[in-house]
C-alpha cells in the first residue's frame, strides 16, 4: 500500500469543522484558501491607508476575514480554544488592544526607541503571530498584516522569502520558523527581518 502524500493526507472530521466548501484534502484545503488569500492582498495593496488605520484591532479582524471568509465560518472570529502556541483565549483581545497601543506609540515616534519602517511592520507581524488570535490562518494573516503596514508606511510589500504560501513543510518554511523560534527566544527580529526581503 503506498502512503499518501502529505498535501494529499484527508482532513480529519475535526479539520473540517467550519468548512464552508466540500474540501477533502489538504491539498484542496490549501488551494481555497489561497484563492480566497488573493482576494484579500488584492484588496490590501489596491487600497492604501494610513498606517493607524492598519493597526487598528477591528481592520485586522475585517482583514481575517476578508482572507478566509469563502472557505470558514469562523473567519474573523476569535478563537476560543488554546493552542499549543499563543495567548490564552480570554486574553486575545486584550493582547490585541496592547499592541494597538504599542503601535500608536511606534508611529507617534513616542516610544524609546524608534524603529525604521521594515523592522516596525516586521515587529508588528510578529506580536500578531504570537498573539495567534484565530484558530487558524494566524501566519498568513500576520504577514499580510505586515504587508498593510509597510505599504501605509510608503515601502513595497515582503517578499516573506519568495514564492512559497509558506503552508508546507519545505525548508523555505523551515526557515521561517527559525526566525520566529530566533525572535521567541533571543528576542532578535533580525533573522525575520532579513528572511522577510529574500527573494
């Protein structure tokens, strides 16, 4: 008996739930949300904003949901699950709150130390991924988010390391996950900020 490949592997009756479209695979699964993805960047880099407009909790929730919103019920809704990673449930929305606030100081310049543009939009991904406020999409979410904030800032979207969705388990997204693991335990955003502008 042959194994399947891992993009073809069946999603489990628990993966599904909340599924709004009749996807089997993760493959397929990938696909729809991707499709949906495009979507929302279109509509991201089509429409510029002020950079306290992105920051603002009720545009990234509205961002959320724009992504996912043909392939999950649950899209722009707070989990209420905890996960291996992120905040406790009840603590999202006051995670999210504190880091609007945080990024009004950042543009305010108020805040001791000032950031330059890419390391404030990277810095502000990152507190997005690591709040994890949604029960899935959380990744791409927060490296769209950051897309939104570079593009209010005047700067060009991240290349996030180049054409891959970052969804598979590749070395590109092993990669990624060592600059996040680098910011978690080092507190140094350098690699994420470097892996965000490789081509």
């Amino acid at each position: 008996m042959s194994e399947l490949a891992p993009g073809n592997t069946p999603l489990t009756e628990e993966e599904k739930r909340g599924l709004l479209l009749p996807v089997q695979t993760r493959d397929d699964l990938n696909r729809a949300e991707q499709d949906n993805i495009l979507l929302a960047q279109r509509w991201v880099i089509g429409s510029r904003r002020r950079p306290r407009a992105v920051t603002r909790e009720t545009w990234l929730v509205s961002l959320h949901k724009r992504m996912y919103e043909e392939v999950w019920a649950w899209a722009g809704r707070y989990r209420d699950t905890e996960k291996n990673i992120g905040v406790l449930p009840w603590e999202v929305r006051v995670y999210m709150r504190d880091l609007e606030a945080d990024a009004d100081a950042w543009l305010a310049n108020t805040s001791p130390t000032r950031y330059g543009n890419d390391e404030l939009a990277i810095r502000f991904g990152y507190r997005l991924v690591c709040i994890h406020p949604f029960p899935n999409g959380n990744g791409r979410w927060s490296r769209l988010a950051s897309d939104a904030l570079i593009l209010a800032l005047g700067g060009y979207p991240f290349t996030w390391g180049g054409a891959s969705l970052l969804t598979e388990h590749d070395a590109l997204r092993g990669d990624y996950i060592a600059a996040l693991q680098t910011a978690d335990f080092d507190g140094d955003l350098r690699p994420l900020m470097t892996f965000a502008r490789r081509a």
